[in-house]
C-alpha cells in the first residue's frame, strides 16, 4: 500500500545552498505565502524536536510539532507528527503522515524531492483535498529563492 504524495523538481541552487536553506531559513519558505512561519525547534538528528506555527494573514494559528526520525546532511530529512520527542506517540492528529524531503546534485542545480507517507488512503485524500500539490510546489519554489539568495546568485527573472 503506497499512500504517497509527492512533488519533485529541479532547483536552481547547488545542493549545499538548499541544505543551508533548509536548515537556517526554514521560517522564511515553510509554508505557502501569503502565510508565514513561526519555527519553534529544528532539531536536526534522530528523535530531535521539530515545532512550528504557521499563521495566516488573518491571525489563523496552526501549530504543529513532531519528531525528526532521519537527517542526513545535504542529503535527506525525515519527518514525522505522528510522534513527539522521547518517542511518545502524538495523539488526536487529524491525519499522521512521515514527510520524507531529498536533495540530489544536479548539474549546478538541485534535484528536490518532498513527500508526505499517509497511514490510510483516507488520511492521503485528505492531504491531497488541502492543495498539497500546490502548496508544496509553492513552498519548493520558496525554498530555491532562499536557497539562490544564500548562494549569492542574482534573482530570476
């Protein structure tokens, strides 16, 4: 059973630009724009601390923490809200999922690859029906600005 979203694309940004984004920037590129986000712990190592708030324009608060189970430097990061530190199990989440994110040398580029693993075909639709395409699509293209102005490489225009 595969219970996989998924987006992939290239980036224009050397790999180590992007691992330097994600892990010293992550506020900046989260969550989509016109929202913004709070970043509470980025704990990079297995069973580290990873907390969040995103926040819309209107004020709306949605807080969410989790656990990270795999960072691997300039490689990979593999996330879950399915649990808490200390490996206790997070209760009442709307829809537990693992996001697995990928960074692969690519030419000069980066070839980014961010999924979200559902439990239940159930919990995916739900994903799914919250744009996540879109969003994560948004939120990569976010990430790549960052990342080219870590780099110090002029803007696209």
């Amino acid at each position: 059973m595969n219970h996989e979203l998924a987006i992939e694309r290239v980036l224009d940004a050397p790999v180590s630009a992007i691992w330097q984004a994600w892990r010293e920037h992550l506020a900046e590129w989260w969550c989509p724009l016109p929202w913004r986000t709070e970043l509470h712990a980025l704990e990079l190592q297995a069973g580290g601390r990873f907390a969040t708030t995103m926040i819309s324009p209107d004020g709306e608060r949605h807080d969410d923490e989790g656990l990270i189970l795999e960072a691997v430097p300039a490689q990979r990061v593999v996330l879950t809200n399915a649990l808490l530190p200390g490996w206790r199990p997070q209760p009442g989440n709307p829809f537990p999922f693992i996001g697995l994110f990928e960074f692969t040398p690519e030419g000069a580029g980066t070839r980014y690859r961010a999924a979200a693993r559902h439990w239940t075909a159930d919990d995916c639709e739900k994903h799914r029906a919250m744009e996540f395409e879109t969003g994560w699509l948004a939120v990569a293209a976010q990430l790549e600005a960052v990342a080219r102005r870590v780099a110090g490489s002029p803007a696209k225009a």
